[in-house]
C-alpha cells in the first residue's frame, strides 16, 4: 500500500477526544450532597417510627424554625447567643494565648501555673453554673465567664505545645545570622507558633458553641440554649429541633468563616498538609 494512501487514511480517522477529568472539588461537593441527603432520608424514616411530639422529622422541624423566624424570635436568639459566644471567645483568647507563649517560654512561669492549668481544665463549665450566678448574678457576665472558661484551656495549651516544639536549631541558626533573645522570641518562635494558636483557637471556638447551651440553662431569658430547654420543657420537640439545628448550622458557618480569614491573614503560618 502506497506511504501516501496510509497517511490520507490516518488522517481522515476522526479524532479522539478525551473527557475531561473531574474536578476535585466538584466530586467533594457531590459527596457532601449525597451525604445530606441520606442524613435527611435517614432522619425523615425513622421519625416515621416514632411520635411526631418526640422525634419530628426534617420537614417539621424546618417548618417550626421558618414559624419562629416569623415571630422574630430565632433571630434574637441567634444574635444574643452570638454575642454572647463572641464575647467570651475573644476574651479567652486574649488571655490564654499570651499566657501560653509566656510558659511556653519561661520555664518558671509554666512551673507555677501548671498544676492549676491541669486541675481546672477538667472541670467542666457546666460544674461552675451555679457558682458563676452566685459571684456574677443573673446577667451577662456569668454567661460570659462560662464561655471564656471553655475557651481558654484549648487556646492555651495549644499555645504552650506550640512554643515548646520550636526545635533548637532554628534557635541556634537565628543566632548564628546576630539576632538577640527578643528578634530570635519574634521572628522564629512566634511564626512556628501560629499553626498551633490557630488550631487551639478553632477547637475553641467549638466548645464555645457547645458551652452556649449549658450557659444559657439557668436564668436566662432569650438565646438558642434557652429556646431549646424552654421547648423541652412545653414538649415543642419541634421548636427544640430548630434550636438545634440552628445551633449547628451557626457552628459550621462560623468554622468556615475561620478557615477563610486564617487562609487570608495567616497562610504562611498554616501547616501544609
């Protein structure tokens, strides 16, 4: 067979196009989606099982929620819960991050508050409801303290790991290139620090959401702690579900959130995976 009578007929073969590949992100968003909706399929069969009082079921409870949204009563909740949780958090932060770097550092300073750190963190908040009414009242600030209880530990324990993993090296490197004992603590301990701090401020930041619901159990008037017992106790299991689903969807909204403004202000500092 003539060279040029092979070549026309490759030639006119039609060409093969290869599909495109999926995108990752795609797939990770089809693979939450399938999941939510097994959750929803799971959860609307086995409220089929029980009470509709008891255990409502996904359309109830988004009904109860879209009712309570009408009567502008989930909004105030949420507001006062956020601020509420906000507030606390913050305050955590401030104190837990500094003391955690200070004995991370010093070793003396991380001698003397050791043993309260370690007793103290496993007390729960719950356990210091009363007391907190008792030496604050009925208001704010024994809400608050509860929240800022929960959240320092976390924040500052990851803060003081964070310090104390620093390796010698970079210490010594640091030294060698003439930095003193406070340019070696800023530019090498603090930089080597951040992932931990941000890590101990997302676990956080978790409880804290966790913490609002025990907070808010006594003496309080408005909040999703309080709508959920207050609909516990008047069997609105439906009005207790929007509570919580709102509570949840609050706490995964506000984790992305995090991620985002850690990925914007402090990329360089995250651990790469």
């Amino acid at each position: 067979m003539p060279q040029r009578f092979v070549s026309e007929q490759v030639l006119s073969r039609p060409a093969v196009v290869m599909p495109r590949p999926i995108s990752p992100r795609w797939c990770a968003l089809a693979a939450g989606s399938a999941s939510i909706a097994a959750f929803v399929l799971l959860w609307q069969l086995a409220s089929m099982r029980e009470a509709t009082i008891l255990f409502p079921g996904p359309l109830a409870t988004i009904h109860a929620a879209v009712v309570l949204l009408r009567e502008g009563v989930l909004s105030q909740d949420v507001l006062i819960s956020l601020m509420r949780i906000g507030v606390g958090f913050i305050a955590g932060v401030a104190v837990g991050v500094p003391l955690g770097l200070a004995m991370g550092a010093f070793r003396p300073i991380r001698i003397f508050f050791e043993p309260y750190i370690q007793f103290f963190r496993f007390v729960p908040a719950i356990a210091w409801l009363i007391p907190a009414i008792l030496w604050f009242g009925i208001g704010e600030l024994s809400k608050i303290f509860l929240i800022f209880y929960t959240t320092i530990f976390l924040v500052l324990l990851n803060t003081m790991i964070g310090v104390s993993s620093v390796r010698r090296n970079q210490m010594r490197a640091a030294q060698c290139f003439g930095a003193n004992a406070w340019q070696r603590y800023v530019w090498v301990v603090l930089p080597a620090t951040m992932p931990y701090v941000l890590t101990g401020m997302r676990l956080a930041m978790g409880n804290s959401f966790a913490a609002v619901v025990g907070a808010e159990l006594i003496a309080s008037e408005r909040g999703i702690g309080f709508l959920i017992v207050d609909s516990w106790m008047w069997l609105a299991a439906d009005r207790m579900f929007a509570g919580m689903l709102t509570l949840g969807l609050l706490g995964v909204l506000a984790d992305y959130l995090f991620q985002a403004l850690s990925r914007l202000c402090a990329r360089r500092y995250l651990m790469r995976g």
